[in-house]
C-alpha cells in the first residue's frame, strides 16, 4: 500500500520507453491482485511479468536473464516487525547481483521511521526510493530515517498517475519540495 507496485511499473516504463533490455519479476504472490496489478502495466509493454513465489525460484529466474538486462523486482510488502516476512525479504536481497532499494512513503512520523529503517538497515540496504510524496507536506520522516542510518536517496515517485516518471531525488529537487510548503 505504499506504492511499490506503481512505481516498478512507472520505472519498467522508463525503461521500455528508453528501448533497454528490461525484466520484471515479482514476489508479491499472496496478496490479492498484485500479480494482476502489474501484469496489466507490463503486457502494455510487451514485457512478459516472471513470477516467483519465493528466493529459490527468484535466484533461477535471475540466472536465466540475459546479460545486460535491467531486472525490477516488486516484493510483497513487507512489516518490520514480523519475523517470518522479513526473514523472506532478507532472503531476497541478499541474493548475488541484487541491489535492493527500500521503497518509503513521505509523510510519516519521524521517529517511527527511523526505528522501522533500523530494522530494514540491516539488510544490505544503502539507498531510499521515497513514495506518496504528493499526498504529503511534510518530509521530515524520510530525512530523520535517511540520517540516522546513513542511507542516500535515489528516487522519488510524486504521483500515483502512470504517465508522471519517477524521478532522480536529487537536492535542487528536495529543496523544492522542502520550502514549497513552508508556513
């Protein structure tokens, strides 16, 4: 509920758009609709949704993607705080060749997201994609948990329109969004 899905399915966009070499897989198999979600986005693409239900099968499908290839990865979302979904995430990136990112949304409370990032810092995790940053005026959750476990910032989806990019979170970009609100 925090926007994964649309923004896999936002960023495979940009890439096919791009004309790259592109791989869509998700894991998000028990959730209701999830598969149907994004395989709706990527049969507009032309790109053929692989669906593993766990890290094993993730770990073959991976190996059997051409080189080269740029691979999304939508993960079931995932509680902090629940042991058997974490360890299934932690299975998942720590897998060869994968770089997860932790998708956050903006607007929440500044020392909850700090203590759920710790958790999530200690997976192999060194970069935020910040989500719902237009259903929010206050960013202040996001920088607290960035600092205090010093992950960087990649990306930030601003919209919950397909046709809005996500975008590189660069800091012209935070700034703005930091004194647009500003009272």
């Amino acid at each position: 509920g925090i926007g994964k899905t649309l923004t896999i399915a936002k960023l495979a966009t940009k890439l096919a758009m791009d004309k790259q070499s592109l791989a869509v897989i998700t894991t998000d198999t028990n959730r209701a609709g999830g598969i149907e979600q994004l395989q709706a986005f990527t049969s507009i693409l032309g790109v053929e949704l692989q669906i593993a239900s766990g890290h094993k099968e993730l770990k073959e499908i991976i190996k059997s993607i051409p080189p080269r290839t740029r691979v999304l990865i939508d993960t079931a979302g995932c509680s902090p705080y629940d042991h058997n979904e974490f360890d299934e995430l932690k299975s998942i990136t720590t897998l060869e060749n994968v770089e997860p990112i932790l998708v956050l949304p903006a607007g929440g409370d500044s020392l909850e997201a700090i203590d759920m990032v710790e958790i999530f810092n200690t997976l192999p995790i060194r970069r935020i994609l910040v989500t719902k940053a237009d259903a929010t005026r206050r960013f202040g959750g996001i920088l607290a948990a960035a600092m205090a476990h010093g992950l960087g910032f990649c990306n930030i989806n601003r919209s919950a329109s397909i046709m809005d990019s996500v975008l590189p979170l660069e800091p012209a970009l935070l700034a703005q969004m930091l004194l647009k609100y500003k009272y």
